[in-house]
C-alpha cells in the first residue's frame, strides 16, 4: 500500500515544486517534500522485494509440508502408481522447480509488484479525478479494458493433460542429467547430448502451450491501441488547451501530465501473470490431497498383531487387478501357509508373486476374497501393529544415503542387533557402521550391487531381531554370486527360524530349501509342494527346473536327475 500510494504523492509534490518556482515562492518545504518522497519509494523497493521473497519461502515451505503429508500419509501405494496423480504432482511441484513458471519466491514478489502497480495505478487515476470529474474514468478505465481486450493473452490453463505430460517429461530428463544413479549409462552409451536434447524439446514444448496461449493477436491488439490513444489523446489535447487559455497553472499541468502516465500502471498492475502459475501450483497441492486420501487411503482394523501368525496365514479365493489395469492379476488365488515354516513362489513374470506381497503387506486391498491370518481378515487387524510383524526385503529396495547402521535401522536399534543383524548377512565387514554409504559424502563409500543387497538383507535380519514374525524376500539374493548365495542362504533360514517366510526367487538352489513350494500362474496356483514332490510330479516346476538346471549342464544330455543333482552340486 505504502509503495503504491508514494508515486501519487511524490507526483503532486513535483507539481506543487514547479508552481512555486513559476510564482518565485519558497520552494524549501517542496523541495524537501520531493526529497523526502524519493528517498521513501527508493528504500521501500528493495525491502518489499525481501519481504516478498521471504513470504514466498515460507509458503513454499508450507506447500513442501503440505506436498509430504499428502503422499506419505495415505497407508497404501495405490496413489504413487496413478497416472493422473503423478501427473498432478508433477505439476504440483513446479513452485518449487520452475520448469514451467518462476519458483514461488520470484513468484511472490512479481505478485506483490502487480498488486503495487494496481494500487499506484488507482490513487494516480485518483489524482486526476481533480482535474474533471471525467478524466479518471477515461484515462483510468481505458488502461484496466487492457485486461479485457487481451484476456486472451493473460493466462495459461497448466491443467491440461497436454502440459502436465510435457511437464512430467521435462522434469524426468532433467533429473536423468543431474542424477547419478543414471551417468553411468549415459556417458556409456553416449546418450548426454540425447538427454539435454530430450530435456530441451520437452521443454521447448511447454514454451510452445504457453506462447500459443497467451501470444498478443492482432485484432485485439488494434482495439486496445485505439482505445489508449484516444483516451489519452483527448485528456492531453484538453490539458494544452486549459495551459493554453491559462485556466491551469505550470505546477497543475506537471501534476495531471504526470498522474495520466501514472495510470497506465493499471495496466500492468492487479493479479498478473505470475498469479495463475502459481495459484495452480497451490490449487494443485491442496487438490492432491483429497486425491491421494480417496485412492491411497487403506482402512484400519482394531485388533493388535502381535505375536500372529500363530497358526495359518491363508490367501483365500483373493482376486485383485490394479487401478490403472482391469486384466486380472490374482485370479482366486487360494494358499495357504503354516506358521512358523518358509514358502517358496515361483512362476514366470508376470504370474502375480510380487502382488501377492503387496496384498500380504496391505499396500493393497484384494478386490475380492480376504487373506486370513489364524482365521482373522488382514483388514480387522491395526494396520500399523500388523506391519510391525513384517521384515521385507523387496527387488527394488532402497539405499538409503545415510549412514551403515541408519540403512540396517533407519528407526533405530540397539548396537548389539545391528552388529548380529550385520553378521548374518554377512556384511560386518562392508562399512563402519557411522560411514555414509554414498559418494559426494565427507569419508562416504559406494557398494556393489551384491553388497547393497546383504545390507538389505540385514536390515530384514534386524526387524526379525526386534519382534518381527513375517519374513517376505523377494529376489533376496538376485545380485549375489552362486559362491555368496550359497554362503549366505542357509545362514538366513536358519536367522528367521520359527517365523513365517514368504521367498521369491527365480534361482532354484535357493527356492528348494524351502519347506514348501508353490507354482503361480496367471494368478493362480497350479502346483504346491516340496522339492521333491513337485519334481516327481513331472509338472510346471519341473518343467521351470529342469529348463534352468540345463545351463549347468557340461554339454551332454543327462536325465532330469542328473542334471537336478549337477545343479546341487554346484549350489554345494
């Protein structure tokens, strides 16, 4: 308000400088009135561009919490694997990367120099409303039909489909520049130039919407130009002729000339450009909320876990596809598993094993059937007190950019069971517990990929350790060596005795010493059994055994037993 009030006044103090110089008057209180004035509008330009920065932090801070909560509160994960959501949140993170528009601090401070201009635009209209009644509307209202005459030109609809995938793209190919995880691969391959390459059109795209959008067009060019001038035109003709016929003064002619410019600001001032960028990005946040709660949000039981299963864990009749995919993936699927004893999945990809996890860890619900735990539906139980009963290591688990010991126990843990839970992985010797396990870091290291996976591993052995008594390993040992992962596989069976374990594997020397067996396919279950009774069956596993044994084989065909005993033997 002060800095669009100050113009105004430092226009009628310029005025009243010059009438009394031409009336030989004191022109001291003018002059340091004019002084004064400057000095103000010259401070508060700079403090309000801090302010308004600072404002802008803080919101964009806001909307980071905001941002956080909404895709970390919901218990499933249904919400992270939409299109629209992930397309939304592209779009709901722009304040923050300015792909598409100024980040929110710059944001903040255009939208306040908007709103000054509309203000100052305003109490200078104001000033000429003391010329003639009819001079601050026409002047006035001809700079605000700007507004109107180029409405088209004035905003930019980012809710698009179109946008938010050119936007999802840019930000993509921007982090597979700056990220590390992909440079090996790029510079390999030769693909930086083809990643900036991919980057700039997808961001040349996003400049095309938004220049097509709000691009100046002809005809409504002409008509604003027409109206400004003869607005302007005839309050300037009628002030020359008032000087002329002496019915205004040198200093009122100063004043009324100046005010006139002073009003343009209205054109260029109210809610501006920056506006809508970033009111879609706060729109966008706030929308996300109640998207991810309806999509992601997973109900909680009452009854407490602990200490289940103590009996059965079953799968009965579950049928489940995914939100974004009506083909079946589980297709009443009926299993069931004794506590206490290890099950072993196989089957080709595809068959639905790693759904069936996310069903057992309540990342989803089956759209149809229940998992039973001793008798009791998965979605009676506390959601927070079952999971505590769940040690995962996942394909795609995560590594942590922290320290040893915070990726075996990111939630903390005794010295003593990290150590142990270290030993049993056989990763005791990888890091000093304190060593950030990622380069860029002051004393950080990198692992391979086999020894990332046996800190996976530990931090598996590590929940166990702590009370956990459901164990799901999915490729557990997919990186490691034949040497490492007959090394480490019998030393986890026997870590997590008298838990229930759930194993995937597509290796067979790890899937046979489980205590059961069960074939997936297409959602279902065509084979259980042990080892040994499913190789005397002569079905599906088998079929996947014998198919997988034959890589082993020196060259020399052999019988089905032969080639089970060399594929022993080399696990041996």
């Amino acid at each position: 308000m002060a800095r669009g009030l100050l113009p105004a006044a430092f226009t009628v103090a310029v005025g009243l400088f010059v009438a009394a110089v031409q009336h030989g008057g004191s022109v001291v209180v003018s002059l340091a009135l004019v002084g004064g004035l400057f000095v103000l509008i010259q401070l508060l330009a700079p403090l309000h561009a801090q302010v308004g920065s600072n404002l802008g932090d803080r919101l964009a801070s806001w909307l980071h919490d905001r941002l956080l909560d909404a895709t970390t509160r919901p218990d499933g994960t249904a919400h992270l694997e939409s299109e629209k959501i992930t397309t939304d949140l592209t779009v709901a993170r722009d304040f923050d990367l300015g792909i598409s528009g100024p980040p929110m601090n710059l944001s903040m401070g255009m939208i306040a120099g908007g709103l000054v201009e509309a203000v100052a635009g305003l109490t200078q209209a104001a000033v000429l409303s003391a010329y003639h009644w009819w001079a601050a509307p026409l002047v006035g209202g001809a700079w605000a039909a700007t507004h109107w005459l180029l409405r088209e030109s004035s905003g930019w609809d980012r809710g698009t489909d179109e946008v938010g995938i050119a936007q999802r793209h840019a930000e993509y190919t921007y982090r597979l520049a700056v990220e590390p995880s992909a440079a090996k691969e790029l510079r390999l391959f030769g693909l930086s130039e083809w990643t900036v390459a991919r980057f700039a059109a997808n961001r040349r795209r996003l400049v095309d919407l938004r220049w097509h959008a709000t691009r100046l067009r002809q005809r409504p060019m002409r008509w604003t130009v027409a109206v400004l001038v003869g607005a302007n035109g005839l309050l300037f003709w009628s002030l020359a002729a008032d000087a002329t016929a002496g019915a205004i003064n040198a200093g009122e002619v100063i004043i009324y000339a100046q005010a006139a410019l002073g009003t343009a600001a209205l054109a260029f001032g109210g809610l501006n450009w920056a506006l809508p960028l970033a009111a879609q990005s706060v729109s966008a946040v706030i929308r996300l909320g109640k998207e991810t709660d309806s999509l992601g949000r997973l109900p909680s039981g009452e009854q407490q876990a602990d200490g289940r299963p103590s009996s059965t864990l079953r799968f009965r009749d579950v049928h489940f596809s995914y939100p974004t995919d009506e083909r079946p993936i589980l297709n009443g699927l009926d299993l069931s598993v004794e506590a206490g004893t290890s099950l072993a999945i196989v089957g080709v990809n595809g068959a639905g094993k790693t759904t069936l996890v996310k069903l057992l860890c309540r990342l989803y619900d089956p759209d149809r059937g229940a998992i039973e735990v001793d008798g009791v539906d998965l979605r009676d139980f506390d959601l927070d007190s079952w999971r505590r009963q769940i040690a995962a290591s996942f394909q795609d688990f995560i590594r942590y950019e922290l320290p040893l010991r915070d990726n075996v126990a990111p939630l903390g843990a005794p010295d003593e069971v990290i150590n142990a839970a270290l030993k049993d992985a056989r990763a005791s010797d990888l890091a000093d517990p304190d060593q950030v396990l990622a380069r860029g870091y002051d004393g950080g290291t990198d692992l391979s990929g086999g020894q990332w996976q046996r800190v996976a591993l530990a931090r598996v052995l590590c929940a166990v350790r702590l009370g956990a008594g459901v164990v799901i390993l999915d490729e557990p040992t997919a990186q490691l060596d034949v040497r490492a992962e007959a090394e480490i596989f019998d030393q986890i069976l026997e870590a997590t005795r008298g838990c229930t374990t759930i194993l995937i594997s597509h290796r067979f020397s790890t899937v046979r010493h489980a205590d059961r067996i069960c074939v997936l396919e297409k959602g279902g279950v065509v084979e259980t059994g042990t080892h040994t009774e499913l190789m005397a069956r002569r079905g599906r596993y088998r079929e996947m055994f014998e198919l997988q044994a034959s890589r082993f084989d020196s060259g020399q065909a052999g019988s089905a037993e032969r080639e089970e005993q060399e594929n022993h033997d080399c696990h041996v």
